[in-house]
C-alpha cells in the first residue's frame, strides 16, 4: 500500500511542525483523550478498524484521530466544514502517517470530493460531525454506506439528518447519538460555542460587549450558552424563538424575548444558533441595522443566509479580515466568517478541555460499536457511560464526590 503522504490531498506538509506544536499544546490539556480513552482502547476493539474521522480538522481532533491511531486503528481523515481546516494540522496529521483529505477554504466542490474520497476508503466505523459524511455515503456510496458498522455523531443537527434518515431508508448499521450524551450537550454546545463564539466575534471585530443588544436566534444548548456569556460581558441578550417552553425559558434566565421584527432593530450584534437553514435571510433586512454584524454558530453556512444578501447587495466586498460586506442600499451588513460557523472558522474553536469530554464521549461510542452488540438504528449514550466519563473528568480535575449514606438512600421510608 501506499503511504499516507501519497495517499493524502492537503495544502503543504511542509506546516507540520507547528501543527504538531499545537497538537502537544492540546494533548498536555486533554486528560480524557490521552489517558481515559487510551486505556480504554487498550483490548485492542479497535485494531486493523478503518475510522474515518469527519469533525472540524484542528489540534483537538488531531489528538483524538492520534489516540484511536495508536489503538491500532487505519485513520482517514477530513473536515466537516469547507472553511473550518487548518493546514498545519492536516500537514502534522499526514506527517504521523495519518491519511487526510482537506485542505482550508477549498470550497463546497473539493470540500465534497474530499468526503467522497474518505468514503472510498472503505470505513468501517465514522465519527462524524453534522452526519457530513454518513448522509454523503447514503446518497452517493450506498455500497460502502450498507457495509459501515457504526457511526456516532457529535452534533444536533446530525442526529437529527440520522433520525431522518433511519425513517426513510433505514439505518443498516448501528449509530451512537453522541449530542445526547449529557457529558456532550450541557458543556460542549452550551459552555464550549458560548465562550468560544463570543471569543471569536469580539476578536474579529476588535469591539466592545458592554452595552451591546445581542439578538439569539433560537435558544437550545447553543442559545443559553451565548446568552450566558453575553450577559457576563455586559451585554444585552435579546432571544428570538419559535419553540414557546424555550421562549419561556429564555424570559426566566432573564433575557428579553422579542419576535425579530422587533429584536433586530435593537441588535449590534446577531447570532444564529438554530440548527435550520435561514434564521436570518432576505426578509429581516429592513429590521437589520445599519453597520449590524452578523455571526453564525449553528451547524449549516446558510442559518445566515449570505446568498440572499448577495442577491440584493449593491456590492459586496471584504473590509477586514473574516468581515464581508453587504452594502445593501444605505445599510451595511457584516458578516463574519462567510456564515460559517464563526468559533471555529474564526476563532480556535471550542476550548480545549471542552472536547476533551466530548471526543471522549465519542471515543466511547466509537469503541463501543467496534467492539459489537448494538443493533442496527440510532442508539444514545447510556446513563452509566456518561457518569462514567464525567467521573473521568472530576478525577482529573482532582475533585472526590460524596456519597449517599443507607439512611440518606432509604427514599422510601415509611415512617
Ligand atoms: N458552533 C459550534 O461549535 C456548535 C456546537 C454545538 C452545536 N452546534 C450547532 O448549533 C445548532 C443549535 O444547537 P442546539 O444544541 O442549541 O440545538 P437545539 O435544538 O437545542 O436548539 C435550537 C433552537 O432553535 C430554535 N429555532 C429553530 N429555528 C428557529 C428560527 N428560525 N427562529 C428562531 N428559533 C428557531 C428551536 O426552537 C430550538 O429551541 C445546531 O446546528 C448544532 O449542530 C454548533
């Protein structure tokens, strides 16, 4: 066989020794990676497995696709955004033999040629992200997508492309939804996209919080997540939703809640979190505000929907790095990161100790399927997985539990 080098289509591999700087950087922070799952990869479940590795391609996922490597696993790598790779980590990857194919805003044609060319790679097991390449599979490789053995998916809006897909043409291997691990959603979508999305806008536009209107666009994980850390900067949160127990919720968090027509004219910034397409298009224009900037941090590139704002702009051009804007008529809109998921296509992504505990609850699901027994369809993370990977990280953290005594778990007491 050939080598990973031949194999790969990345950028330049000449940048892979900052990539391996970075990697380190990540490793020395992940304890859950780099030691919980190695010990757990240790029977050896994983060994002559081909994983095909499809989540944003930066330093934290460089770790992970290193450790199931080491357990013996052919990796093959790619990322699962068009914009969010970083070269030197696909460079840093290739040098440890690892096969990727992705390289920094090729855009959506080789974007989906890469994914294609992971595909014929044969997987057996995928950790994807957005289910990118398992609905790419069921459309374009359907001999390759009936001989996967598992996939598990690490986002809200992939289990649900999977729950799609197992009501319509079945899933033929089993699927780990690992966005409803607890150890995933309460801290990755929630405490790793707040902080790192608001990181992100504020470096990109080198502005102020305090005193900022903030509109969030649908409040899931994601959205409590933004207003949290919006409100602790000194800005003002202002929700907008559909769903009226999530509204509910936002109001009792302490947010205002406003249909757009009415939140748009009070917002500096704009955030989109609804894991849909077009929470923000052609018809919230003329409530936008001059000079508005918009972000992105749902899955799809389109939540704001830059292609409307083309098709109406007068000009289009880029005024800072990450900024493009749509002048339309006397109004300026800024859109950071071309609507692409701004914390990771603009900023560093969640931080580190934040995937640590959600690739480990990847690295969980993905062991668990190599190892067998689960049937075929959409399957969660068990309770017990998911305290035993918190457990993990407490103990990394240095932190003991208590324990409940006899009398405290006699609940039934009658008298
Ligand atoms: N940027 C990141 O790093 C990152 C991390 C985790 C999740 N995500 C993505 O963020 C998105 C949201 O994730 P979540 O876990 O919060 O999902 P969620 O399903 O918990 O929340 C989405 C919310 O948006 C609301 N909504 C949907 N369409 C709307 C619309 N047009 N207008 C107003 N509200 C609307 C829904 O009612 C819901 O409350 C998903 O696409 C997910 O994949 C991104």
């Amino acid at each position: 066989m050939t080598n990973a080098r031949d194999r790969s289509d990345i950028a330049d591999i000449d940048l892979a020794s900052s990539g391996h700087q970075a990697i380190e950087w990540a490793r020395e922070h992940s304890p859950l990676v780099d030691g919980y799952l190695r010990d757990r990869f240790r029977d050896g479940a994983l060994e002559g497995k081909t994983v095909a590795v499809v989540v944003h391609l930066e330093a934290k996922t460089a770790l992970l696709a290193t450790v199931l490597a080491d357990a013996g696993a052919r990796v093959v790598a790619a990322g699962s955004n068009p914009f969010s790779t970083r070269d030197n980590i696909a460079a840093a990857l290739v040098d440890r033999g690892i096969e990727v194919h992705s390289t920094r805003e090729s855009g959506y044609p080789a974007w989906e040629k890469h994914l294609l060319a992971v595909a014929d790679s044969g997987p057996d097991l995928i950790i994807d992200d957005g289910a990118e390449l398992t609905v790419r599979m069921a459309r374009h490789r359907r001999e390759q997508f009936n001989a996967l053995s598992g996939v598990t998916e690490q986002t809200t809006t992939g289990v649900e492309r999977l729950r799609k897909m197992e009501e319509s043409i079945g899933l033929p291997f089993a699927a780990m939804a690992a966005n409803s691990a607890a150890c995933k959603h309460l801290f990755d979508n929630r405490y790793g996209t707040g902080q790192s999305t608001i990181q992100a806008i504020l470096n990109l536009t080198n502005l102020l919080m305090p005193g900022k209107g903030v509109a969030i666009v649908g409040y899931g994980w994601v959205g409590r997540g933004l207003a949290t850390y919006v409100r602790a900067m000194g800005g003002e949160p202002i929700v907008i939703e559909v769903d009226p127990v999530k509204a509910l919720e936002a109001y009792m968090d302490g947010c205002t809640v406003a249909p757009a027509h009415e939140a748009l004219p009070r917002a500096d910034f704009v955030i989109t979190a609804t894991g849909g397409m077009r929470a923000i298009g052609h018809r919230h224009v003329e409530h936008l505000k001059d000079g508005v900037i918009l972000a992105n941090a749902g899955h799809h590139d389109l939540e704001v929907d830059v292609d409307a704002f083309a098709a109406i702009a007068d000009d289009v051009t880029i005024v800072r790095e990450d900024i493009t804007r749509y002048q339309v008529g006397d109004k300026r809109l800024d859109v950071l990161s071309s609507g692409a998921l701004v914390n990771i296509a603009g900023g560093l992504g969640h931080p580190i100790e934040i995937m640590d505990l959600s690739f480990a609850v990847q690295g969980v699901g993905c062991h668990e399927l190599a190892r067998g027994g689960y049937e075929a369809g959409l399957h969660v993370i068990g309770a017990e997985l998911d305290a035993e990977i918190a457990a993990a990280k407490l103990k990394s953290y240095g932190i003991v539990l208590d324990t409940l005594s006899e009398e405290q778990a006699d609940i039934v007491e009658l008298d």
